[in-house]
C-alpha cells in the first residue's frame, strides 16, 4: 500500500475547495487497494471531515491558530513532526499562492524535489515512480518530471486541473489532532502575520472562476473595456486582461492573465481583442473551451480556440449582449 | 541597511510567436532580457533606497558568464554592486539546487536585512525559488508582494507589505531580516537613468564560484537537483477550430447565436423563465 499525501488549504475557516480537487489527484494515482490518502489540514477549519467524504482515508488537523497559512516555517514544523512518524511515497499540495509558498519552504528544509504546477500525473505500478508533467517554455513544451531522490515526491498542482470527487456522505471520518511541535510557536511568532485583508474591488476570483471574459488591445482605450465589463456581469463571469490592457491602465493587474500574471483554467474563455502573444496563451491554454473574437485573422490566439470569430469586437458585443437577453448566468456554488 | 536582489537572465518570451499551421514556436530572435518580474523586487528595493539614502544595495544571479547583462541592467536602475555565481558545476541546477547555491551566496555576501526576488522567472515559472532561499537561510517568506513600507520597531526593522493572494489583498507584517518575493503590483518599475548606464558600463560584477560559497560539488548543477526531466514533449497546442466570418451583420449575428449557444451547451448560461424553446435561437 503506497501512501499519498496532500496538504489542504482552509479559506474563512472552512476546508477551500482546491483541496477537495487534490484529493481527486490523489485518489486518481492508484485503486483503494493501492494507494491510502491522508490529508494533512493545518490550521482551524470547522470541518476536517469533509477532507474524508471527498476521499481521504485520514486527516491530519494541526488546529492551532497560529497556523494562519501565511507563516511557511510552522507548517514545515508540522510535516517535519509528521515525517519523523512515517514518510509518504507522494505529497501534492495546490498551485494556489499558498501551496506555491508552503511546499518550496517544506521541500527546501527537507531536502525534497519539488516540480510546480504540474498537470498531469502518473503513479508507475512497478516502481512507485511518479512521474510529474508539466507545461513549460511558456507552454510550449510539457515537461515529465522525476524525483531522484527523497520521499516524499512533491509536486504542485494547477487549480481547476482535476474536478473534486462527488461528496460520498457514506466514507468513514477519520480526523487525528496533531499538536504543534517544539518550536512551530516561535516560528509562528517570527512572522509574517496578517494584518488585514482588502477585498478586490471587482474580481471575486479570477482563479476559480468557471467564465472569463477577457479583452485586450483591440478595446482601444479604456472607456472600450468598460463594454466588456457589461458583459461580465450579464453573464456572471469575471473578468481577465492581457498584459496590454493592464499596462495601459485600462484595468488592474489581478486580472491580468499570463506568465506575468494568473494562470487560469476556466471552463470557458471569452476573448476579445487579444492577439494572444506566448506570454498570454500559457495563462489560459488549459480553459475547457476557448472562444476568441478578432480583427486580424492570424491572430495566434486563433489557432487555440474551439471558436475563432473573425470580427469587429465593437461591433459583436451589443449584438452578443441582445442574443443573450433571454438567457441568465446559470446558478453556480 | 543592506537588500540583496535576485536578478535572472530569461530568453524574451514577446519576441515569440506561434505557427498557426503547426502549433509550434516561431523562435525569430529570441533575445536575453532580465527576469520581467525581477524588475519590479528591484524597483521596490530603489524605491526603499530613495527614501533611505543609507540603503546599499547588491544584484546577485547565478548563470553563465552572458548572466552579467543583466546584473549590468540592475546596476543601471541603480543598484550599488552586482555578483555572478558562475561556473560549469552550477549548469542544470533545479529550483532546489538554485536556491541552496544562491543561499549559500547570499550568506557569504550577507547578512542583509531584506532579501527580495520576483515572484516567478518567466522561463522556468515555478516561483519555487524564493521560498526555498527563505528556508535555506532559515527565514520567514512573505511571496506575492505588492509595495512595501518599513518602519523602525522596539525590536528593529518591520516591513509592512501589501500581498496579493487569489481572492484579496493581504496586508502582512513581518521583522527583518526576511525574504520578500515581488509581483507586478509594485507598480511601473523605473527606467535606467544615463549616469546608472555609465557605472554599469564601467563594472564587472564580482564573480563567485564553487569554492568560494563552500559548497560540495554533489550539491550544485545538476548533481545537487533531486529533480530530473525525463521526457519533453509538444503538447497539442491547435484545436479543432471552428472559424466564423463575422464582417458582415448576418456573419455577426450568427457568431452570436453560437457563442451563445455554447455558453448554454457548457452549463454556464440557462434560457430565463418565460423565454421558451423559441426564445432560444431568435430567427
């Protein structure tokens, strides 16, 4: 029985989502009969077990508050403890701002392989290799990754990669309390801690969202994006920018889509006006089903999109607008 | 005050384009620019030094001896000194081996109060490197950083920073020494000014090589990363493209209908109540 791991995430004290999709990674490397799943869930969070009704055999909750997911050192502490028990063949954590700071830290201390981002990922039967794909070069390549040494091998996972098992309500709840170790208050203490959170004026997410819509230079100037926020919010979608449109200002950088910015994964990308230079098309590439409206028929992002429309962008979005006057954003969790 | 940047040396992604006929990269001339993000971990690290005139600041990078661009770069915008860890041994180093040689470095060069770095390289885009540099030198991290503020405390140095997570802003506060990686939300990094391209014309950085960071060969390069590439492939970049002219108003309103009609296929739009099967496609 090999063992995977997986470091789960808390938003507004609860169990995040994401961590139910990297139990569905897990659980997709091997049958119950060969892999055990446990999830490891530090800081409070009102329900750990919901970690075993979306496929962890086990949770690790280390409870205390000063496991705020923002101090990285603690948290190495915790697995460091957990480590010294039994060490997993595989550990996957999300490709979130969180889980890109905690497993680099936890990696560094323990002398881990760490590939970011994958993918793709694949347990070999024989040998309990796993083998890590991930897009690189800008996406142009993808990229299978080995550990060579140290267990366990550690990856990074991009959101939206993998959908979350259905919520069996029949898996038995295992939760086992781990208290802090010797040293993870200190190292707690020595920060960084958070002093306050700003919500984003006008993106609830663009992370997690199920929709983009998204514009670039082809809007001209501001006042022309401001089109396309009227359709984010008759459809309910938020919205993403390529680096043009952020750099001129037209909207804020959290939106901005690309090697620079977010790496998304919608189910579905509405661009406008976005030629769909590398930097841009690596930070979308993987959205479910890709819609692009141009001027310019050799944009690249064309060749990427399931529907290329050819058009004038001024022109399609009032029209898009009235076709959509009967319809309403489907309701969403 | 003493802050060390990161700095890295990254093909320029721009210049490249994809072949819409075979999906693959169209490498015209492909140049060698400094690490985009890194600019703006410099641009927050001048931007301490414009209102503390005692602030020094060092550029360090690991790379090939061409590296040395872009320390000269980072010494244009106006860092005070530039250090290359250079050598055969370093090639092929994974995000592990990278940040234990650079620690390795910045504790020979150090101690610095403030340690920053951009919050990815866009070749290798693993953002992986900073924290695993906080951990070597057994520092707190705090990634995605916008600006900073510093402020003097009862116990030394705290730095205030406006972090950037995926649903909110986070203002944290941490004590130096720490390392801060920085995300574009610094804001427009400065331009190299005329007398900052003349001492970076005139400078060689420092060099530093294996023996002088004491580090056993074995964990350097490739023969330190745990990580190995096994396989590289072309992933399937085209899709299966439907293309519609939409130039003219019976072209456009039939691409409509269509991109509606997919919203509705994915789930993601719903007919309202009242609007019954007719209201679905409008004649």
């Amino acid at each position: 029985m090999r063992e995977v791991w997986i470091l789960a995430e808390t938003k507004a004290g609860r169990v995040a989502p994401v961590s139910f999709e990297l139990l569905a990674w897990a659980r997709s490397l091997g049958s119950p009969e060969e892999i055990s799943v446990a999830a490891v869930l530090p800081g409070p969070a009102a329900d750990p077990e919901e970690l075993c009704l979306h496929g962890a055999d086990l949770v690790y909750h280390a409870a205390d508050p000063a496991l705020d997911g923002l101090a990285a050192a603690p948290v190495a502490l915790v697995f460091g403890s957990l480590f010294a028990r039994r060490r997993p063949e595989v550990l996957l954590a999300a490709a979130t701002t969180t889980g890109r700071t905690l497993l680099p830290y936890l990696a560094a201390r323990e002398g881990l392989g760490l590939t970011a981002d994958c993918t793709e990922l694949e347990l070999e039967r024989e040998t309990g290799v796993l083998l890590q794909t991930r897009p690189a070069a800008g996406g142009n390549i993808m990229a299978t990754i080995k550990t060579t040494r140290g267990l366990p091998q550690a990856a990074t996972v991009r959101p939206r990669s993998r959908k979350p098992l259905a919520r069996d309500p029949g898996r038995p709840v295992r939760v086992e309390m781990v208290a802090l170790p010797a040293g993870a208050a200190a190292a707690a203490a020595r920060g960084p801690r958070l002093v306050e959170e700003l919500p984003f004026a006008e993106s609830k997410g663009l992370a997690d969202a199920p929709l983009v819509v998204a514009g670039g230079r082809g809007f001209k100037k501001k006042e022309g994006f401001a089109l396309l926020e009227g359709l984010a919010s008759r459809l309910g979608a938020e919205i993403g920018a390529s680096r043009e449109a952020v750099d001129r200002g037209w909207i804020e950088y959290p939106h901005q889509v690309g090697l620079s910015g977010r790496t998304i994964a919608p189910d579905f990308y509405l661009a406008f006006g976005i030629s769909g230079a590398i930097q841009h098309l690596a930070g979308m590439q993987t959205a479910g089903t890709i819609v692009a409206v141009n001027a310019d028929p050799d944009a690249p992002i064309f060749a990427l999109s399931d529907l290329a429309v050819r058009g004038d962008l001024f022109d399609l979005l009032p029209r898009l607008a009235a076709a959509l006057e009967d319809y309403r954003p489907a309701a969403r969790s | 005050m003493k802050i060390l940047v990161l700095v890295k040396q990254v093909p320029e992604t721009d210049s490249l384009a994809i072949d819409p006929e075979t999906g693959t990269v169209v490498r015209s001339e492909a140049t060698s620019i400094v690490n985009p993000l890194d600019l703006y971990a410099l641009e927050a690290a001048l931007a301490i030094k414009d209102t503390r005139a005692e602030a020094r600041i060092t550029a360090l990078s690991m790379g090939p001896p061409a590296a040395a661009v872009a320390l000269k770069e980072a010494v244009a915008m106006g860092c005070d000194d530039a250090v290359l860890v250079t050598g055969r041994e370093f090639a092929g180093a994974d995000t592990w081996a990278t940040a234990r040689t650079l620690a390795a470095a910045i504790r020979r060069l150090g101690p610095f109060d403030l340690v920053f770095c951009g919050e990815k390289a866009t070749d290798g885009d693993t953002g992986q490197v900073g924290p695993e540099v906080a951990a070597f030198l057994d520092l707190p991290v705090v990634t995605y950083a916008g600006a900073v503020e510093l402020r003097d405390g009862p116990g030394g140095l705290v730095v205030r920073a406006e972090r950037v997570s995926e649903d909110c802003g986070q203002i944290v506060e941490c004590a130096a020494p720490l390392v801060l990686s920085f995300c574009k939300a610094v804001g427009e990094p400065r331009l190299p000014l005329l007398a900052g391209k003349k001492r970076a014309h005139d400078l060689a950085p420092r060099l530093l090589g294996l023996a002088e960071l004491g580090l056993p060969a074995e964990e350097a390069g490739s023969r330190g990363s745990p990580t190995r590439v096994v396989r590289i492939a072309s992933p399937r970049l085209t899709r299966e493209t439907e293309s519609l002219d939409a130039r003219s108003e019976e072209g456009a309103e039939a691409a409509c209908r269509r991109i509606v009609e997919l919203l509705a296929e994915k789930g993601l739009v719903v007919p309202k109540d009242g609007a019954g099967r007719e209201g679905r496609v409008k004649p």
